[in-house]
C-alpha cells in the first residue's frame, strides 16, 4: 500500500479507495496530442505565398501557382521536442532521437 501512496505522490494522481475490495485505485490523467505544426494569419499567408510562387517560378513569368495552405512549426511542440531529446541524450551524448508524437495532460 505504501507503494501506491508513493507513486500517487511522484506523479500527484488522486487515489481513491475501493470499500468492497479494500485496494487502492488511481485515477487515469487525460492527455490530447500537441499539433506539430499551427496555423498562420490570412496576411502573412499572402505573403509568404507570394515569396514561395517567386522563387518556384524563376524565370518562367507565365507559370501559375496556387498555395493551399501555410503553417507554422508550433514553439511549444519544439521546446517540448528539443527538451525531451536533451534529457534522452544526457546518457548517451551521440545517439540521435526521432520525436513521434507529444501528449499534453489535461489538468
């Protein structure tokens, strides 16, 4: 029991008790997935847009170009990343480290 005790401390799950069994039970935390990559505002999207067609077209002056969509490297999905990698690599400084997904806890 006190191991549960413990545990619920570490990692601040409430513990609740079962009366009919007498064992302790945790509550599972929720978790939702960071997006790796946000949105960007209608006028940079313009902007950028008009940047990338140039530099696709080059030369050719009589190409047309249709950009879709435009996003951004989410900050907070990066920090996470380049944290979660630092701490991995403390042991093992030349070990490379593929992010595939980062979940968020749900308070």
């Amino acid at each position: 029991m006190e191991i549960i005790n413990l545990w619920a401390k570490l990692f601040k799950h409430k513990v609740t008790t079962n009366p009919i069994i007498g064992i302790e039970l945790t509550k599972q935390a929720t978790y939702q997935p960071v997006a790796k990559y946000i949105s960007v505002d209608q006028q940079q999207t313009k902007l950028i847009g008009l940047i990338a067609s140039t530099l696709a077209a080059g030369s050719q002056t009589d190409s047309q170009f249709k950009v879709k969509k435009v996003r951004q490297i989410n900050p907070e999905y990066c920090l996470m990343a380049l944290l979660g990698s630092t701490f991995a690599a403390a042991e093992q400084p030349k070990s490379q480290f593929r992010i595939n997904k980062i979940m968020k806890k749900i308070e």
